[in-house]
C-alpha cells in the first residue's frame, strides 16, 4: 500500500496542536517535516524548538527534510527528537557517504534528495546505502507549487536502478502530489507521497490521506 507523508508546512500554524492530532487520527504513514535555512532554499521554515514541540506530540514517525546547507552539523540533535528518517540533499553534502553513515550510526534511516535538475543516475554508487531516495518535484523551498512533469520519468529510471542494484531504497515523492499527480506517480512506482497543501488545506484532510492510501 502506498506510504504517506502529509507536509507540515501547509499546516495552520497557529494551531499546530489540533493539526497533530488530526494526523495522529488519520492513516498518515508518517509526518514529513520540511526544515529550512535560508541559504540552501530562499524560504526559512522552523527549526529545533518548533521540531521538539511537534515530536512531544506526534505520535507517526518523524520523516525530516533538510533543505540547508551541511545537515551533517545536526544528525545528533534530529537522532535526539527520535526521527525516523533524515532526508538530505545530494548537493548539501560534500562527503555524502560518510553522512549516510553517520546518519545510520546515530540509528535513524538516511534519505538522499535529487533536486529537479540532477539525474538519477547521481545515485548508481550510493543506492544501496540509503533506505529512501526522495525526487524533489517541484524546486525545494516552498509548498503550493505546480508539479513538474519529468518527475515521473525520473521515478521510472530510479525504479529501474533499485531494482538492478538489489537496493531496498523506497521512493519517496515530495512537490505537487494531489489527485491528478498521485496516481501517476504510484504508476511510475514511488512508494511514498508527500502531501502538503493538498492535505493541509483539505476540507476533509483525514479522508485526503486516506485516499492517496488508496491509490
Ligand atoms: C517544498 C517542501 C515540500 C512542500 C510540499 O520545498 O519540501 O515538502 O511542503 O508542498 P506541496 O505538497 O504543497 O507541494
Ligand atoms: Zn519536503
């Protein structure tokens, strides 16, 4: 069944207590949290005392998403929320190797994030050491943006070289995914949907989630 991971920062954040509940009623896999710097993406998200408060909470798995410079600085501090999943992207990390190792040394699982220009087959030597590789479909830095369609061949490529390769990395999806984007993607054979404002800004959002689980 597909995994999803509805985005926070789509949430109302004046009233992130009653937001975390709902995703802790609903059938949300996990909650995807998109950390900022200002520097690597032109948007500044929130940071440690926002993430702890939203940990103290939630009760999904935490599924974190650095779009900053060196995330390398801060896999003890993510290990201490009690993440699940560190994401950091490709370009961020000049020794991306040893990241994933310390990522793993400090027992969270470690996601490697392509942005829309960099090709999948970035990843030939490192697809076995990750557990997840997110394919950003839209430029990271901001919800609500329009979904980019080469997405879907690039899923396909990265299909194709897990499954050469024996990795057991999961395909993760993050920008644009609502209801005319998310079946196409399960298609192309991503495992998890990340869901902002098609989540968020839902009348109903227990029962979005429920059918991106469907799909
Ligand atoms: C964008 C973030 C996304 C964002 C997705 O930089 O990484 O997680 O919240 O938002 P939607 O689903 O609204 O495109
Ligand atoms: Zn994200």
């Amino acid at each position: 069944m597909t995994k999803v991971s509805p985005s926070l920062l789509a949430a109302d954040f004046l009233h992130l207590d009653r937001e975390i509940e709902m995703i802790n009623r609903s059938e949300a896999d996990w909650l995807h949290l998109d950390v900022m710097d200002g520097s690597f993406v032109p948007n500044i998200s929130f940071g440690f005392p926002v993430l702890e408060a939203v940990a103290s909470m939630c009760k999904k798995p935490l599924d974190v998403h650095y779009m900053i410079v060196g995330p390398e600085r801060y896999i003890k501090q993510t290990a201490k929320l009690g993440a699940m999943m560190m994401n950091v992207h490709y370009e961020a990390c000049t020794h991306l190797h040893r990241t994933i190792q310390e990522i793993h040394d400090a027992g969270m699982k470690a996601g490697v994030t392509l942005n829309p220009a960099l090709p999948v087959s970035l990843l030939e030597d490192i697809i076995c050491d990750v557990d997840m590789v997110l394919l950003m479909s839209v430029n990271p830095g901001f919800g609500g943006q329009k979904f980019i369609e080469n997405t879907l061949k690039k899923a396909r490529q990265l299909r194709q070289l897990i499954n050469v390769q024996g990795s057991k990395a999961l395909i993760e999806v993050d920008g644009g995914v609502q209801e005319h984007t998310a079946p196409r993607l399960v298609e192309a054979g991503v495992d998890v949907l990340v869901a902002g404002s098609h989540v968020f800004k839902s009348p109903t959002p227990e029962q979005t989630i429920h059918d991106l689980k469907m799909l």
